[in-house]
C-alpha cells in the first residue's frame, strides 16, 4: 500500500485540487489546459496506486466508478448506484476505505463519502469534495502545476506573444487628455525584434488565479515590452494599466487596456532605456478616469531582475518565424487595430 506522499508530484497535484478545492474533472480540465479524459484518467490512477493490491480485486469498469464516487465527481443517480456496488461487494469496500485512510486529510472537515455497510447500500449520501466549500492552501505540487498550466494556456509559447498586433493604450486616451487618438508605439520599425528575455506574472494578492507572462525584445536600440495575461475581466470605466515599478510613488505607466470577456489581457509598449532601474513590472486595476497615480491595487507582478533569458532553441524559432513573416509578407502590419 503506497501513501499519499508515494504518488508522483502530478497525481497529488490532481488529487489535491479534486478532494481540498473541490474541482471537477471538467473545471480542472479547463484551468489546467488538459483534456478531460486525462484528468480523470490521473485521478483514477492515483487513488488506484494508493492500495493496487486490493484495487486489482475489484472490477475494472466498477474500481472506476468507485473511483469517481470517493473523489465526488458522480450526479445522484450514478453516486446512488455505486453505493448500492459497495453494499454488495467487499472487495470495493475494503479499497475504498484503504484509499480514504490515505486521503483522509484531505477531505475538507474530514468529511469522507459514505461506505455503506454490507448488503445495503443504502447510506445516506455524505458531503464530497465536489460540493464541500474549497479549504485551506493548494499543495505546492498542486500550486505548481496550476500556475505552470495556466501560464502555458495564456501565452502558448513565446513566440506567440512576439506575435501580439494589441497594443497598449495610452493612459490620457483613456482619460480623455489625449487629442491625438494614436496608440502608444510598438517599436514596429525596420528592423527585426530580438528576444531580450521572459518573465513570468505571478498574483499578488494569495488565492487569485490571474497568471501573465511578459517578453522583453529590442529593435536596434529600442526595447519593447510585449504581454499577455489572463485577470477577471474588466467592468464599465475599468482597465488594467501596466507599470515599471519600485512604489506607488516611484512607478512609471507604460498604459492601460481593458480585458475582452473572458478577462484576456494584452499588449505592447515601448520601454525606456533605464527599465532595469525599477524592480518589477506590475498590472494594476484602475478606474478610467484622470488620476495618473497608482491605484494601490495590483493584481499581477514580476521581478525584473527574474527576467530569463532565451535558449538557444528560442533565438532559432524566433529566426525561423522571422524568415517565415518576411517570405509571405505577413509580418508587416499591425492586425487591424
């Protein structure tokens, strides 16, 4: 009989945000970009590998069921069922209750999903993790996993971000003091952008799921910041603006943008010379309105001085997709904004 501690970093992961945060396969599938399938597949497995001596004495097509059962991803009809399996076979009974001894500390309350007795099936139906209010701190293999997936699914690599056409919009547009209705640079001269580094955006405040990346590039002698995040999408006379900054008194606005509906962030923007001199670059909530200074409210901040550089095999995507812009004339343009 394995522990829990025994799984590998991606089934505690799985299993945590399941039993303590109370995911369902179809939700976990989503927040970490992964098909469905796979994530019950994991799921089974795991709790599989927590006693496989007495899991390999039940059916293969029941363990399943059973396995959906303990974790609270079955609706009435199919939990009713699989309870009234368990009234009538020891074999199930005895793995699920090997495999609730192993998670017990994780089931919010310790709450565990019933085990009927033998011969019934009829216990009433406890509390699951499905339906249980989420508890206490993600695992750090389940933390991990999270913000490796979601960052993943935003950016899908960095070339895509090189790629973004959206551009940053200048703070006084959106305030109204701008007469002129450009949009802030994009650095998009003669020349071809060369990767500077990434660095990853990571929440502020502790429980959020906003996860951003952002990539530093130069054209000649002019560096650029290209960015995509993922934040609760924006409300009327709302926008997300992007800072170098070291304090709300020290912090200079690179511009702002709103979210589409599903709370998408992006952009771009030129960035000066001395943009290493602040410690961080930071995404902000703020009003649309004339108030230039700081809201106080970041939402998203990475450390300039974590910027990672590119590997060998990023500056020859980054070539490759260079040539290829320039051989089929679409890497001239702004996309249409």
């Amino acid at each position: 009989m394995a522990s829990y501690e025994q799984l590998s970093a991606q089934e505690r992961a799985i299993v945590d945000l399941i039993v303590k945060r109370g995911q369902s396969y179809s939700q976990l599938a989503e927040k970490l970009g992964m098909p469905e399938d796979r994530v019950r597949e994991i799921a089974r497995e795991a709790l599989t590998g927590l006693a496989p001596v007495s899991a390999a004495a039940v059916d293969a097509g029941w363990r399943a069921q059973v396995a959906d059962y303990l974790l609270g991803q079955q609706a009435a009809v199919e939990a009713t069922a699989t309870r009234g399996h368990l009234g009538r076979s020891e074999a199930a009974r005895a793995w699920s209750r090997s495999v609730l001894d192993s998670l017990e500390h994780l089931y919010p309350k310790g709450e565990l999903p019933e085990i009927p007795s033998a011969g019934t099936g009829e216990a009433p139906a406890a509390p699951t993790a499905a339906k249980a209010a989420p508890t206490g701190p993600l695992s750090p293999e389940a933390a991990a996993i999270v913000r490796r997936r979601r960052i993943a699914a935003i950016a899908g690599g960095v070339l895509v971000v090189l790629a973004l056409a959206l551009l940053v919009w200048p703070v006084g547009l959106l305030g109204g003091d701008d007469d002129s209705g450009e949009p802030a640079a994009n650095g998009q001269g003669g020349g071809q952008a060369e990767l500077v580094g990434q660095l990853l955006l990571e929440p502020v405040r502790a429980g959020s799921d906003a996860a951003g990346v952002a990539l530093v590039t130069r054209t000649g002698d002019q560096f650029e910041l290209a960015l995509q995040a993922q934040v609760p999408p924006t409300k009327r006379n709302q926008a997300y603006e992007v800072w170098l900054f070291n304090s709300r008194d020290d912090a200079v606005s690179l511009g702002a943008q709103v979210t589409d509906d599903q709370g998408t962030f992006a952009g771009r923007a030129s960035l000066p010379d001395n943009y290493e001199d602040y410690r961080s670059v930071d995404i902000s909530r703020e009003r649309v309105d004339r108030n230039a200074a700081h809201s106080g409210t970041s939402v998203l901040r990475g450390q300039i001085d974590e910027i990672q550089r590119p590997t060998e095999q990023q500056r020859q995507q980054q070539q490759q997709q260079q040539q290829q812009g320039s051989g089929d004339g679409s890497g001239s343009g702004d996309g249409g904004q």
